[in-house]
C-alpha cells in the first residue's frame, strides 16, 4: 500500500498510541518524503522533534549548561595566581598594554590588583579550586577544567550570544537548538529545550535561547520555578481539567473532520500539538512537585537553606535532574551577577555561597543514580576578568576587575569528558593563554561531538547558506574525551 | 534535516590567541598580552626562482601563463578570493586580501610567493601542476621589468559574466498557447496551465465562494470577512462580483497594514535597539506610519524605493521622503556600556548593505564580508563599495508631525517665522557692538577630528556612549544616566596647549533643545580634570592644574569656577535659566592651564568632564578645543563656536534663523530684556518642532564623506584598500550621469529596468504572499544557492509586467488574484502528492497557517474586541489592537509573537516559518488575550443573542471561519455545550470565573460558561488560524 495512503488511513487515535512518543507516530511521513517535482520534500509532515539519530555514537545525551553571567573570574576561582599578590598595585609596562581593548579600564593608571583567596589542590588529580567553592572541589577527579578558554567580544551581550550562538550578533541558533535540531527530543510531554532563570532576569532575555531562523520549535521554553512552569500552561480560571478534556475532543473532532475533507496532514500535526499541549499540563505539575524526593536528597540540594535566591537556585538544580530523568534534552540554568567591576570579593563570597553546593550536589546525585555518564555539566561563562583592578574614575576605590575575553576558565563534568584534568595554562597573570588554546567554537565542537554529532556536518541551510553552530571554525578536543 | 554539506565559510580566520606562540616572560612582562593578529609579512625575494633573463612581452609570455593556470579561479565567472587576473585594472589592484603585483618589485608580489609555494597560505594553483621555475622565472621578469600589461591585452573581457539565471536580464516573454483555453483568466494561467498540461495534470476546481472571500480578505487585509460580507459575496453571481470584492479589498486601509507588516518583516523593524540594553525606540513607529501610507496610496515600487534608500538626497526632499529613511535605522544599535562605538559604527552600515542586499536583490552581499562570496559572484571589495554608499550617514531624530497634522505644522512655522522676523527687529543695546566683538575675536581654536580621538577610551565610564559628529562634536544619545564621566582621550602634536574650551551644546535630539540631558535641558559640570604626558610615557600621566576659567554664563549659585575647584563629588557649573521653557543655548567655558603642555614629540591628553550633580544632569553634546596662544589671548574667548559663525557672517547675509539664535544668544547671556526674551523662547518651546510632537528616526548624508576602506577578513581594525561607491560587476554598471555616487544613485540603479533581480524579486515576494510560497521558494535568496523558479518564464513575464504597471503593488496584487491560478481549491490532492508534494506546479492553491500577528487578529476581529484606527505607537500585548502595532521589545519578543515565528528583527527577514508546537496551542487555548477574545465572542454571539441555538452557533462559527458549520460540526458544538452547561451547573462558582466579571451579567451563568467555552473550542480550530 502507499505509505501515504496508508498514513491516511489511520485514525488519528491509532496513530498517537501505536507510535511510542506520541507524535513520534508522524515520522511514519517522513516515509512519504518523495522527490517532488525539481524539488526534495522539505514540507514538513514530520514531527520536527522526534528522535533523530546521531552521527556517531554519543557519550552524552543530555546536558545541563550552567550559565554564570557577566564574566566570572578565573584567578578568583580556578587558576591559582601568586604573581597577583606580588605584583599588586604595579602598573604593567606600556608595551603590554599596546593594543588592548578594554571596557572601562583607563589604561594610564591601571594597576594590578591581588587576590585574597587561598587556592589548595583537590582529588587524586590535584585540580586546583580556591576557598570559595569547597564542595565543587570535592568533584575533582570529575571535572575538566579548561584554563584555557579565549573568545573575542569584551562586551556582555555579545559575548553571551558568543557562547550561546557561536557567534557574536543576535540572530543564530543558541547550543540547546542545534541539539534538539539535530538529535530531536526524548521526552513527550516537555520541551526539549529548557531554560531556568533563578535571580534576577538575564541580560538580554530571550536572545540567549533563541532558536535564531530555524522554526520555534526549537526555542528555548523558560520554566518559572514556582507558579506556572510554562507560560500560559494552566488553565483560565474555572475552566477545569475536565472541561479542558471536553474541548480538545471538541476540537480534534472538528479538526479531524476538516482534514478528511481538505485532506493536509498538517492539520494533523495541529491535533498533535494540542494533545502534546495537554500532555504538558500534566506532565508539568509533576515535575515539580518534590514530595518524592528523599529528605537527605532535598537537604543536600539545600532547597530549604538561606535566602530566596539560594533557595530558587537549589530548586532550578533539582529540577534539572529531574528534567534530565524525563528526557529533557538541554537544560539551561543562567544565574546572573558575576560582572564584578567593584566589590569582587564579597561578591564572589555571596555567588559561590549561591551555586557551590546545590551544583555539587547535583553532580555528586547526577553520578549516584548512573546518570552522569550519559549528561554532561558545564560550568560555563562569557568571559573573564582582569588581572588589573578596574580603575573607572568615580570608582572611590578599585575593588572589582574588568572584563577580558584572552583568557577564562570553564568546566564540564560527565557526558564522556575525563575526569580530573587541568586542560591549558595562561601566563602569570591569567591575563592571556599560553599553551592549549581554546575557542569557543572548539569547545562547541566538541560539546557537540560528544553527543555523536558533527560539528562540520550538522548545519542549517538559512538564506543561502548552510550554517553551523561552530561558524567556519572549530576543533573537536580529543584530549578531553574519556 | 541533518545535512552533510561542506563548509560553507571556510576563510573566515579567528585571530588565534596571541602570544601562544610567543611565549612569554613575566620578569619583564614584555610579551604579555601582545596581539599577533599581524599577517606574516612577505618573504622577499629569497627562495624564488631567479627571473628570466630576458625581456618578457605580455602577450606572448605572461598572458598564456595566467590564461592556463589561473584564469579558471581568478577570471570573469569566479573571482576567488576577489582577485581576477585577466583584467588589467583588477589584477593590479589585488584581491581581498590586498596587492597581489607590485610593479618592479618582485620581493613585493604575492603572486609571486603563492606561485612559488613561499607563502604560508599555500601554492597556487592550489590543484594540478606547479609552475616550474622558468615559468616563475617569466612572471618575475615581468613584474621586475615593470608589469607592463597593454591595455589592449585581454580588455575586451572586463565585465563580469555569469550564467545564473537570476543574473540575466528580464526579456520579454510571450505567454504560451495551452489546450483549455476556457480556463484561462489571464495570462498568469497560461503559463501555469502549459505546464500543468505538459504533465498531463488538470487544474483544481475554483475555490468554493466562501473560501474565496475568506482567502482574499486574509491576502489583502489579514483580517477575516464579517458574516454579512461573507453572505452578500455568496449570493452576488454576478460575473463582476469578484472583481468588485477586490477592488474593495485593495481600498481598504487595512490592505496598508497587511502588506507593511511584510516589508516590515524585511526591514528587521523593531521598537527597541536589540542588545543588552535594548532601549526603547519611541519614534520607530513614525516609519511605520509611512509604510502603511505610502502602501495604502499605492506608491509605486520605484519610488518607494527611492525614498527609503535615499528620500533625504533628493532635491527638496519632504518630510515624507526623509521619514522613509527610517528604514535604515531599523539597525541593532549597542548601548551597553564600554562598547567600542566606532566597531558598532561599522557593523551597523554592514548591517545596512546586508539588508538592502536582501530586501531589493535576494543576494547574500553579506557573505563577502570577510572575504569573496563563495558562491556568488560578489568580491569583498564590492562589498565594501556597497558599503561606502552607507558609511557617511549621521542618525538624526527629527520633528515628524504626521501627515494630517502637516498644515497645521507648516501653519504654525509661519506664524513662527513671523514671530522670529518681529523678534528680531529690535535690536538690543550693546548688541551691534557685541556682534562686531565677537566676529573680531581671534581664532586660536584647534578642535581635533573625532578620529584623532582614541577609540574607545573616550567613552563614558558608566556606559554611556559617545557618538562623534561631524563637527568634531559628541552626542550622548538613549542612555541617559545620572552620574558619569566623559574621557576624551586624544594623542596630538600640538606643543605649549595654554587653553582648553569646552562647549555645551544644543541639539534637537536632546529636552527642551539641550544643551543637557537634564528634563529641563540642564546639565552641571562638576569638575574637569586636566592630565598629559609625553606620549612615550603613557602610564604616567601628569594632572595639569587649571589656573583660571570663565563661561559666558552661569546659573546662580553654580558658577564655573565650581568645576575647577578639585570638588569632583558634587556643584559644578551650570546654565539653567530660570523660570523659561526651554534652553536650547549653546554654552562655552574656557579654562586656562596653570602651565602649558609641551612635550617632546607627541603629548598624550586626557580631558576627563565629571558629571555628578545625578538626575542626568549630563552633558547631551560636547565639543572640547584647544590652543596654543598666549594665556592673555583667551580672554573674552568664552563664546561658542555656532555663535562666532554667526556673526562672522555678514548681516545682510544671515538667515532669519541665524538673526533669531544670534539675538537669543545675547538676550540670554546678558539678561538684557528678559521679558522679551522670555515671550519669544515661549514662543519657540511651544512652537511645532519642540513640543511633544511625533519624531521620526531618520538618516542624514555628512557633508565631509568618510574614506571607505576594505577591512580585512572583515575586521574593522584592519583596514585595507580603499574603495569608492560602486555595484557589483556582474550587475549592470551604475549610472550617475556625472552626479554623485551616492544612495540616491544606488535607488536608481536598483529599480532600473535593466536590473536583472529588483523586479524578479518583489514579484516573487507578492507571489510568495499569495500562494504561500513563492515562484522561487528562496526569496532570500536568488543567487547561485538559491532555489531556481519553478515557473521561469512566468517570473520573467510578473517582472516585466510590474513595471508596465507602473510598478503598481496594487494593480499587480490585482492581476495575480484575479487569475484562475490563484482561485483554484486548495484542498491536497492525493494523487498527485507522489509528484509534486510541494505543490510546485501549482495544481491547487496552498493552504498554510497565518503569521503570529494574523493568528491573533483573527481572534480580536471575530469576538469584535479589535480596536479601529490605522496607524499610530506601538502598544503592549495586551490592547486589543491589530498584532502589527504590538510593541516589539528585541530582546524580549513577545512570547506569542515568538512561538508563531515572528521575526527575531535582527536580520531581513524574507520567509517566516511556520512551525506548529504545542506552544502555540497552549497561547491560543490560555493567553489572556485569547481567553478575554472567547469570551467576548460567547457573550457577544452567544448569550446576550436572541434566537434559536443553532443560528447562534452558526454566527459563532462564522465570525471565526467565514464559513457555515456542517451538521455534524453543530451536532458536536451543541452537544458540547450542552455537556459543559451541565457541568458548570454543578460548579457555579467555576462558572463564574469562566464568564468573568463584567456588566451587566449573564442571568444563567452556566449557560453563559458554555457559551465561553464553544467559543474558545471554535476559535483554536485549525482553519481559524489557516488560510485555505
């Protein structure tokens, strides 16, 4: 039988039950997919998230990408530098300066400014963390630490559309569509694409989880962390599950009626996404109802502890994993407030008291329940910060360091990555790579490689030309991978 | 979807990290953060083959050579890497990455290196065999002996060719003889029809009377036909009907609206600057406006192109044509704070040509940004010539009353200019002598270039940005914050700078005419700090004490010497004066140094002007000057530049204006009659330009044209050749007919009949808006990578018939829909899915689902809550207004707007998606606005309506689908409401959350929930939001 014909025939409710995930069942078209005429069939018949499969076989299959926005500060954090202390309050020579472009800092009277954190080595592998982050340092001998990391915008919003896009103006696919674009969704009743945002609203809003000129499918989905998870998910008042149930046999009748005589599958995919719609309705209060969860599990997550904002943290950690368990693809958690101009040390005190121990947490409960091998955390950020104090005029005091896209440290931990290395070096003053570069667009390839897909080949064809999250450039960093 | 494909840019180089490679020595830190991005210089003349002993001609010699081994790449058809070696003038001014001859200097010539295999970007010809060394040998003679090249010499090749259709241009084509002639409407059909036949395939039926009005009504206004159109059309059989429907449809205004959200999609429209700051942009909207306008009076094509490109250059230009400018300043612009203005500058005119390249030519220009289109036959040096048409614009925000309110605008100018000739014919005392004062002083004044000025340091600290003006001037303009600094920071030559004058100025971008962002036009100057150094010792700058200041005035109980006085927290100087309605007076101080700066060589300045009084009281456009005269030259300098102008003009010369500000000026300082001056400067602050008026986003062309260079790899820093104005090659050649190469030449060149794609183009643009896809379904694209039409000669025919309309949007919109094509059913037929599942041979009309803007117009229009009234300033989300007008915030889109695939307005946007999530059902089902449209369509269709169910479902229905329900469709909304009825009769509070408050009440609640509830069913059916 025609395999058109043959999706025609059945009815709608054999097809949403006899394939697994739902709308899954719409994949059956992409059977149809036939040489049109001078065209190949692009309409889209297919659920545009079904799972795909990868290139290659994948180490990692979902991912939870913490975004510390405003640049955090490497030679605070992870790369220990003694030279800061020594040479602290010293100008550097003119020649250094030469050529650097920096956001606020006058350069005529910019001074080195020293650290007061203490740095001590972790684990087998000896990783270095400073006294600020005591319980990501536990995660040691998982972790890659890149030191390594250089991109080139040196302002915010450019640079986070870097990290996110692969480029730096608005308008491109962000990390969380290209993997749903190219592996599909695992998950039937939640988007794909998920974004957290505990704190304050990140700069530049949805920019950061665009889904650029591919379609919407594709976008990010932000999750409230209390209220209503998705926008518009619950019902108008007095309009009740049961009346909502009514409604939708109401309107797949009539749909369905429609496309018996118009004859488009497309409105079949219109019946498709309102049953995935009400699935969701489900599907989301589910998510975050916590009653399940172990005591001990919650208090390590420190969902109780301290102020509104560690505890909004702590519950976004969570329900990542919880999100991962249900299929969620690419979970995306911002936490804004790491642009340190003034006031860096107890800035820092404050941040790290925030994430420190809800991420290990996270990591450590991600490991014990067998699913850190398959979902890969990143500890990620635009750029970093200066080794010279910020010295704006007006400022009574330099406290806080400038931004400096030459050099910042990221991590990751499970997907496939190896545990307990210290990739790359910077100079003395983490002002500037000295061994091991790498760009962004090589830490998406290899974010992408690691799950099984080709940077080079996974592309978008978008007015003219074929796009990829990697630009024209980028390089899978084997020594990386376990 | 995944596709293998190969990479696609592949030149673009990241800079790599720098001092890698360098290491580095922190004892002296010398390496330390050194660029490196520095392309390896040549080799010279060692490794290459010794040049050939003799004289070498062109034409026997080096011509073959180059025919054999490079022309393939580097000729006529594909250009690589910019370079073409067949043409004289080309070959010698190099590809994208400069030179490739430099004649008589063989150490200098890549072409050389390449070809030897010295360069480290590789041998060329990079396949196939190697030149040998005698072959080297020829080339080296050559270029030593000079490179002669006769003009003679392969001239005749200079244009560029390319086969590509889309580079051919328009012919007039014939439309074909078909078979079934009795189908044919008009001459859109015979072309579809023929190749319909060829295949053997029938056409579809026409369209059921009912879809047809619905379908034209969506394509021409976006908007739904009310039930009583729906059944005045259905019952008309008469042969005119259909012609009448649309002559009505194209007159209505709502067809402006339609059709200028399209061309708004191109133009990356947008109410805010997109970025992290994303500022609001309160005037956008006038632009708008004019789209819908100029859409609405059916301007034809040609000049609606002419005035967005270049409206402010014609001749005379009116405020309509410089408002259409606006187009270009639907730009991202990065306000974010310690952003390098001259690199936002830069992207935003690439932006610029991008976009043009996109809206009028379906071609990828900005591919070649960096370095050479891959595919297209587009150099990176015709980039940057796009580009120098671009790159000598100022934005301005003028005064734009809209076009109602111009009589009594220009009425009010008159009264004005009257008002100014009164004004100034009374002359104060003093005032002639003061005019001859000033118009005497010396000019000792050096105000440096706004390039001598270090990008970006100048900036403000607090993100404020600075954008230089052409008269050495900076304007400070959307952020506004309450405390900041501004750093100019200069290196100069000049030696013993005694004096530095500062001026506030006036601009029509700021309150109440500036000179300050302060609400009132004021700004306080809390201090100015002075420091230089000799510019080999820049870590040390030395503070240079101000020994003295005078200003031409200053407000009570701020006086400039405050700004000098080492208090850099709080007072300063000001120039408010009290109890008027406006500034708008330039001011100046003068300080003189305690000693002069004099430095061996080049000094290193820095003039820091800290501004902290708070409540923005900053300063809105600054201009600081220098000298090197003698302390005692400085008295009586405290006067503004504009004003010295002024009365450096000889009076029966100067204007009204100038008389007016002259006079103001010295009223103002002088306090000499304030009642007369305070009348006058009510007169000016209340007059149209000034108060609470519309403002338009425009562009202005600089009177001094900046230089346009070609920046290497893309990178602005880098600068290379420099280019003039000028098109691509494979299109036809520009004509200025001796003008100027400017915009308004570029308009002109574009909608020229020999232009092979503007036509094509904005055809398949309509076509695309009325059949859903169009000819060509890359409308983005039409270049090499594009898709090929799949009706070629009908493209050709539209083109060419569009501008025998007279480039009539209207009348073209008119042809096409009143074709048997268009008219056809859309339903799928099966059987030919096999075939043409894309519906590209055009046997059926396509269905597809609305924009997000239509999708919510449907809902506002049949529930009635859609407020009238065409035109006017974005709104929020939540007014019943038309989507179009919903206020669109960059980085923040509006969720519904996002899940139905508007636009991200950074880009042109030709082709939306449509992609159908659940998402979409869960903002259609639950948004506020769509659950208050259900509601108002239940209570206005539904329970305060009289008679019988089923008539009520059948209006119900029929405001949402234009079409009647079937008798299954009625049997199902009855039942449901009768179930949901029963239902909220068990739960009547939940009843009454459903219905929600309003007066007066449903007397039966329950009744009236169901009614809500059919309604909500009815409206988030799929045909609702799908055109058939």
């Amino acid at each position: 039988m025609d395999p058109l014909k043959e999706h025609v025939a059945l009815t709608r409710r054999e097809f949403l039950t006899t394939a697994a995930g739902g709308i899954g069942g719409l994949a059956l078209a992409s059977l149809l997919a036939r040489e049109g005429v001078g065209a190949p069939a692009d309409r889209r018949l297919i659920n545009p998230l079904a799972a795909k499969a990868p290139h290659f076989a994948p180490r990692a299959r979902n991912c939870i990408f913490f975004f510390l926005s405003g640049g955090t500060s490497q030679v605070d954090l992870f790369d220990p530098k003694p030279k800061l202390n020594e040479l602290a309050g010293q100008p550097l020579p003119p020649s250094v300066l030469e050529g650097l472009r920096f956001a606020f800092i006058q350069k005529d009277s910019a001074r080195v400014m020293g650290s007061p954190r203490t740095f001590r080595q972790h684990g087998e592998s000896g990783m270095y963390f400073s006294d600020l982050l005591p319980n990501v340092a536990t995660l040691a001998d998982d972790l890659c630490m890149v030191r390594s990391m250089h991109t080139e915008p040196f302002n915010h919003h450019p640079a986070t559309i870097m990290m996110n896009s692969g480029f730096d103006r608005m308008g491109r696919p962000t990390l969380g569509s290209w993997l749903t674009y190219g592996l599909g969704s695992e998950c039937d009743d939640l988007p794909g694409y998920v974004v957290l945002e505990p704190g304050p609203g990140i700069r530049g809003g949805a920019t950061n989880w665009s889904c650029g000129f591919m379609p919407s499918t594709y976008e990010g989905v932000l999750f409230g962390t209390r209220g209503d998870a998705v926008h518009n998910l619950g019902n108008p008042p007095g309009i009740t599950t049961a009346v909502q149930r009514m409604s939708l046999d109401t309107i797949a009748r009539l749909n369905e009626r429609r496309r018996r005589h118009i004859k488009d599958p497309e409105i079949d995919s219109r019946v498709s996404s309102y049953e995935l719609a009400f699935r969701m309705q489900k599907a989301a209060p589910d998510l975050i109802d916590f009653s399940g969860e172990r005591g001990a599990t919650l208090e390590a997550y420190g969902i109780e502890r301290g102020d509104d904002l560690q505890r909004r943290f702590s519950t976004s950690c969570l329900l990542a994993r919880r999100m991962v368990e249900r299929g969620v693809r690419f979970v995306n958690i911002y936490m804004d407030g790491w642009d340190h101009h003034g006031g860096i040390n107890d800035g820092l005190v404050r941040n790290c008291g925030v994430v420190d121990q809800p991420i290990a947490a996270l990591v450590k409960d991600l490991k014990q329940r067998g699913l850190l091998e398959s979902t890969l955390v990143v500890w990620g950020t635009e750029f970093g910060r200066t080794p010279l104090g910020d010295n704006r005029i007006g400022m009574a005091a330099v406290t806080g360091r400038d931004h400096q896209p030459s050099a910042f440290s990221l991590w990751m931990a499970g997907g496939g990555v190896k545990g307990g290395l210290t990739y790359g070096a910077t100079d003395d003053l983490g002002m500037n790579v000295v061994r091991d570069p790498v760009h962004i667009n090589d830490f998406h390839a290899t974010l992408l490689h690691l799950f099984g897909l080709d940077h080079e080949a996974l592309t978008y064809h978008f007015e003219g030309r074929d796009y990829r999250l990697t630009d024209v450039a980028g390089r899978v960093m084997g020594e990386w991978i376990a | 979807m995944v596709r293998i494909a190969v990479i696609s840019c592949p030149h673009r180089g990241r800079p790599h990290p720098v001092n890698v490679a360098l290491g580095y020595a922190l004892m002296t830190l010398a390496a330390v953060g050194v660029h490196a991005s520095e392309r390896p210089g040549l080799a010279g003349v060692t490794g290459l083959p010794p040049a050939a002993s003799r004289a070498v001609d062109f034409s026997t010699d080096v011509e073959p050579l180059l025919a054999a081994n490079c022309h393939e790449c580097h000729g006529s058809e594909t250009r690589k890497g910019g370079l073409r070696l067949d043409v004289r003038e080309e070959a010698l001014l190099g590809g994208d990455s400069g030179a490739v001859i430099a004649p008589g200097s063989a150490g200098e010539s890549r072409l050389l290196h390449r070809v030897a295999g010295l360069d480290p970007e590789g041998i060329m010809p990079p396949k196939g065999e190697p030149l040998n060394i005698e072959q080297i040998g020829i080339l080296r003679a050559w270029i030593e002996q000079g490179a002669e090249w006769p003009e003679s010499a392969m001239g005749a090749g200079a244009e560029v060719r390319s086969r590509h259709w889309a580079f051919q241009s328009v012919e007039p084509v014939e439309p074909p003889g078909v078979k079934e002639a009795a189908w044919v409407r008009n001459p859109i059909d015979r072309f579809v029809l023929a190749r319909l036949e060829r295949e053997g395939i029938e056409p579809s039926p026409e369209a059921d009377r009912v879809t047809l009005i619905r379908r034209l009504s969506l394509d021409l206004t976006g908007l739904p036909p009310s039930p009583a159109d729906v059944e005045a059309f259905a019952s008309d059989t008469s042969p005119e009907a259909y012609g009448r429907l649309v002559e009505r449809l194209l007159g209505s205004p709502r067809f402006g609206e339609q059709w200028a959200r399209h061309w708004l999609d191109l133009a990356r429209y947008a109410d805010s600057d997109g970025y992290e700051k994303d500022f609001h942009r309160p005037h956008a909207w006038r632009w708008r406006n004019w789209v819908i306008d100029s859409i609405n009076r059916d301007q034809p094509f040609d000049e609606f192109t002419r005035d967005q490109l270049a409206g402010d250059l014609l001749p005379d230009a009116t405020l309509e044509q410089r408002v259409a400018t606006g187009f270009h300043r639907n730009s991202l612009l990065n306000r974010e704070g310690g952003v390098d203005i001259e690199e936002d500058r830069t992207k935003i005119v690439k932006d610029r040509v991008n976009t043009v390249g996109t809206a009028w030519m379906a071609l990828t220009v900005g591919c070649a940004e960096c370095h050479s289109h891959k595919y297209d036959p587009i150099t990176q040096r015709e980039f940057y010539q796009l580009y120098a048409f671009f790159n000598s614009t100022d934005d301005r925000d003028i005064p734009a009353p809209l076009p109602r309110e111009q009589g009594t605008w220009r009425r009010g100018m008159s009264a004005l200019d009257l008002a100014k000739e009164a004004y100034v014919a009374d002359e104060p005392d003093g005032f002639e002598a003061w005019v001859e004062e000033v118009a005497e002083l010396p000019d000792i004044w050096v105000t440096p270039a706004v390039e001598d000025y270090e990008l970006p340091t100048f900036g403000a600290n607090n993100g404020a940005n600075l954008y230089p003006q052409e008269d050495g001037s900076f304007l400070v303009t959307g952020m506004v914050e309450n405390k900041t600094h501004y750093i100019m920071m200069l290196n100069t030559a000049l030696r013993g700078i005694t004096g530095i004058r500062i001026e506030a100025m006036t601009d029509e971008m700021l309150p109440r005419l500036g000179p300050g962002w302060a609400t009132n036009g004021n700004f306080v100057l809390t201090e100015v700090l002075v420091e230089a150094s000799p510019l080999t010792a820049v870590t040390a700058l030395e503070a240079y004490g101000v020994g003295s200041v005078a200003a031409d005035y200053s407000q009570e109980g701020f006086p400039v010497g405050a700004a000098i006085d080492g208090v850099t927290t709080n007072g300063g100087w000001a120039v408010d004066l009290p109890e008027l309605p406006m500034h708008g007076v330039d001011r100046c101080a003068v300080l003189t140094l305690k000693k002069p700066i004099d430095h061996e060589g080049e000094s290193r300045l820095k003039v820091s002007l800290v501004q902290h009084e708070g409540k923005s009281h900053t300063l809105g456009r600054v201009r600081v000057s220098y000298t090197t005269s003698e302390p005692e030259m400085l008295a009586g300098q405290a006067v503004p530049q504009r004003i010295r102008d002024i009365a450096g003009v000889p009076e029966a010369r100067r204007t009204l204006d100038q008389r007016a500000e002259l006079k103001r000026y010295y009223q103002a300082t002088f306090q000499s009659d304030v009642d007369e001056f305070v009348e006058f400067t009510k007169r000016l602050a209340e007059s149209p330009g000034v108060k609470g008026e519309v403002r338009a986003q425009v562009l202005a062309e600089r009177d001094i044209l900046r230089p346009t260079h070609l920046h290497v790899r893309g990178n602005f820093l880098e600068k290379g050749a420099e280019v003039e104005p000028g098109t691509p090659a494979v299109l036809p050649p520009l004509k200025t007919g001796g003008g100027e190469a400017d915009r308004l030449a570029l308009a002109k060149w574009l909608v020229d009949p020999g232009h092979p794609l503007t036509a094509r183009v904005a055809v398949n643009r309509v076509w695309h808006h009325l059949f859903g896809e169009g000819l060509v379904n890359t409308p983005a694209d039409f270049g090499t990578q594009g898709d090929t039409p799949s009706h070629p000669e009908l493209l050709d025919w539209l083109a060419g018939e569009y501008a025998r309309l007279g480039w009539s949007r209207k009348e073209l919109i008119r042809r096409i829909v009143e074709s048997a094509t268009y008219r056809q059913a859309s339903a799928v037929r099966e059987a030919l899915l096999d075939r043409d599942v894309n519906n590209r041979l055009l046997a059926r009309q396509n269905r597809f689902r609305l924009s997000a803007e239509n999708a919510r117009d449907q809902f506002l229009a049949a529930s009635g809550l859609m407020e009238a009234g065409i035109g006017g300033p974005s709104v929020g989300s939540e007014r019943p207004r038309r989507g179009l007008y919903q206020q669109i915030k960059r980085a923040q889109i509006d969720p519904m707007l996002a899940v139905f695939d508007a636009p991200s307005t950074v880009q042109a946007c030709p082709k939306r998606q449509r992609s159908n999530t659940p998402l979409q059902a869960l903002t259609l089902l639950n948004g506020d606005l769509f659950m208050r449209s259900a509601r108002e369509l239940g209570r206005a269709a539904g329970w305060v309506a009289g008679g019988e169910m089923e008539s009520r479902l059948c209006e119900l229905f029929q405001r949402c689908t234009a079409r009647e329900p079937t008798t299954e469709d009625l049997k199902d909304l009855s039942a449901l409401w009768t179930r949901v009825r029963d239902y909220y009769r068990e739960e009547p509070e939940r009843a009454v959350e459903v219905v929600g408050a309003g007066e007066p009440g449903p007397r039966d609640v329950p009744e009236a929930a169901a009614w809500t509830v059919v309604a909500r069913v009815v409206l988030n059916l799929d045909e609702v939001i799908t055109r058939e």
